[in-house]
C-alpha cells in the first residue's frame, strides 16, 4: 500500500475546459484492464513535454520529440499500458506511427498532431491492431470530467492511482489545474516508467510553457527515485488552453507567479505520489541537502543516498545503521568535501558531526524516527548556500517479488 497517499476521488478532479479524455480496455497486454486513454484538445492549446534522457528512449518518445518539434498544433495525446514499445527499432517506430494516424483518422486532424505514449514491458512488439481496435469505445468515452478514470487508465504496477487538482483565482479569473501520473518501479526520472500529464486553463505562450515544463520538472519529477533506473520512456507533457481567459506571455506579467507556484505544487505532488507508491515501499523519505557549493553536488549526495540499496533496506528494516548515510555522502563525488565539516540530521535528530557520531546522539532516538513511515535525512555540507532535495522510499521484499514477477 502506498505510503500516506489515496487516490483523490473523481469530484475532487476538476474539469480543464478545453481538455476531453477517454478511457477503454483494449486487451494490449492483458484483459479486463483499463489500458488504452485518449486526451483530446480543442484547437488553440500550447503544448510542452520533456523526455528521457536514457539513449535507448523509446518509439514513442522519438516520435513525441518529433512532433512538438514540428510546430504543428497539438490536438491528441494517445497512451496505452502494458507495452513501452522501447527497444524495438524501427517496426517500433511505425507502429507508434499507426496509432498517430489512426487518432488523427479519428479526430479529424493530422497524425503529426497526435503524441503517443506507451509504457510497460520493454523489448515487446506494440499490438498497434489492438489499438486501433479499441480507439472507437475510448473516443466514446471522451468527456471532460474524466480524469479519474484517466488516472486508473495509465497504471502499470502502480497500486494506486494518482492525480491532482487545485483552483486559482488571479486577475479576477479562475484558474484550473488537473493533472495524472502513473509510476512505481524503474523510477530515476532524468528529463529533460514514468508518465505525467498537467493542462491547465490558463493562456500561456509557448516559449513559457517550454520554460515552465522544464523547470516544473527539475522541481518535481527530477527530485525522485525509487530505484534508480532511468526509464526509456519517461514523459512529462503539460498543456495550456487559454479558455479560463486569463492569459500570459512572459514571466513579468503581472499574476504570473502564482500561475507557476500552483504548477509547480501540482507537478511535486504528482511526483511525490510516485515515490509514496514506489514498488513495495513502506517508507517516504526527504533527503534534504544544504550547505553546498551548487545545486547540482546537493543533488549528487541527495541520490547517493536515495540509490543506496543499504540505505534503503535499513530504512525498511527500521535499522538507524547511519553509517550507511555517511559512507553515501563520501562516495557521491565531491572530491574536495571536508567531511569534518558535514552535519547530519534524521528528523530533529542530529546523528553526524565533526566526522562522526554526534555526542549528544542516542541509538533510541535515531530508532524512533528510523520507526517513522515518513523520515526526513538532512545534511549540512558546510561548503556554500546552495539546497536542494531528493524524494525516495524504502527497499522492502516486495519490490523484489514484484520485478521478479514483472512480465508473468
């Protein structure tokens, strides 16, 4: 079960006018599962995305990259489960190809229009007869309020669904924000198997939007692992309608801010969400890492730590081996680190200092907090002001017998 996060229920998922999705089974990989959804957009949408960077990037990325790169006008996002259609050369590219061209048979518009995106077992020919077989039930289905049901449609291993919504007044309009994600295993999001999809019914120009997709993701998606694997077919695509009236054309506007912080939490909660699910987790750990000289080395010790398979399995086993933590900092790069100056912290509990144990520190308080479903690591690297944060989970059995189990 994830850890301290539930679906949120279909009425607490607003409506982005301007954005209609539908779902249906088309039996891709497996029957009697939701597997197929379709995001139609009405004409006049801004679209952004950013993609894996993992060089094997899958057919549908390669596709995707294509298309927005074309200038042509975004109208459908097609996404099927159960098959990433990664490492499949160039059938996998035609097939990503056919479904595109069957979506814009469909909608009336070009397949150029069209972003496809898969997600699920790689090295596995794509079904694209299945696809198109089922596009019809999942047109059908198409209706505004249907990101619920979006949500569940995306799923792999996930045990739950996960999506998010908020509501904004600026300039005296109002502002939607929806959006899905799905994810839980092989999750070290490095963009620009996950997905994520936000629309908002703001304007926003598009060399905004392809500012604000990047930097919602450097402070979201980019900020977790569960376990270290960089998907071939991470995704994070963000659109803007304009039909809330409200619109923006540069940073400097004037309600603009508030536009983006709202994003911005979405994105993180989306993110956030993932680790909570990640496979077989009991754990939601913070890695929190300050006193740098730049954002990039917080990152490195951020993961260092949140990569470590002994770090986690402790977290798991509730086990304060804090060791671990300080051996994960040592290797994570920096060459120069003057380790008599980190600091280190579970919780409110200083645990390492001087280039040790902390005096004052108890192996009764580190097991107290290490006892916690949710923990936070932070470290002082005594170096600058730079911050930044790293969002992972806990190593449990489970996450084995679930990737042992994967393609039965």
């Amino acid at each position: 079960m994830p850890v301290n996060y539930a679906t949120p229920t279909a009425d607490q998922l607003f409506a982005v006018a301007g954005v209609r999705l539908g779902v249906a089974e088309a039996e891709i990989r497996k029957k009697n599962r939701r597997d197929l959804t379709l995001v139609a957009l009405d004409a006049g949408c801004t679209v952004a995305g950013v993609f894996t960077q993992n060089r094997f990037c899958a057919a549908p990325v390669q596709l995707c990259r294509q298309h927005l790169a074309s200038g042509q006008e975004i109208r459908a996002l097609v996404i099927n489960t159960g098959i990433a259609n990664a490492g499949t050369g160039e059938p996998g590219r035609q097939t990503a190809r056919q479904t595109c061209e069957a979506v814009g048979e469909l909608l009336g518009v070009a397949a150029e229009q069209v972003l496809p995106f898969s997600t699920g077992v790689i090295l596995e020919p794509l079904p694209v007869e299945r696809i198109k077989a089922g596009l019809p039930a999942v047109f059908a289905d198409l209706k505004a309020d249907n990101w619920h049901a979006a949500a569940h449609g995306i799923m792999t291993t996930d045990t739950v669904a996960k999506a998010a919504s908020r509501t904004l007044t600026v300039n005296g309009r109002k502002i939607t924000i929806s959006g899905i994600s799905k994810g839980a295993g092989m999750i070290r999001p490095n963009m620009a198997t996950m997905l994520g999809f936000l629309a908002t019914d703001a304007g926003i120009a598009q060399p905004l939007l392809d500012q604000l997709v990047k930097e919602a993701a450097d402070a979201s998606f980019n900020c977790i692992t569960v376990d270290g694997d960089t998907s071939t077919n991470d995704s994070y695509v963000m659109i803007a309608t304009g039909q809330s009236g409200a619109s923006f054309a540069a940073a400097s506007d004037a309600g603009w801010a508030e536009v983006k912080a709202a994003i911005v939490a979405v994105s993180v909660e989306l993110a956030q969400a993932i680790v909570r699910d990640g496979e077989g987790a009991t754990k939601f750990i913070t890695v929190a890492v300050e006193g740098g000289k730049t954002i990039e080395e917080c990152r490195q010790v951020g993961y260092a730590i949140g990569h470590s398979p002994l770090v986690k399995t402790a977290f798991f086993a509730s086990d304060p081996n804090l060791g671990r933590i300080l051996a994960a900092v040592g290797y994570a790069g920096i060459a120069d680190l003057d380790v008599d100056a980190v600091k280190v912290w579970l919780d409110d509990v200083l645990v390492a200092e001087n280039g040790g144990r902390a005096a004052a520190y108890q192996e009764a308080d580190g097991a107290r907090v290490m006892a916690q479903a949710e923990i936070t690591v932070r470290v002082a690297l005594g170096r600058g002001d730079a911050a930044a944060k790293v969002y992972t989970c806990d190593f449990s059995y489970d996450y084995v017998k679930i990737n042992a189990d994967y393609r039965s």
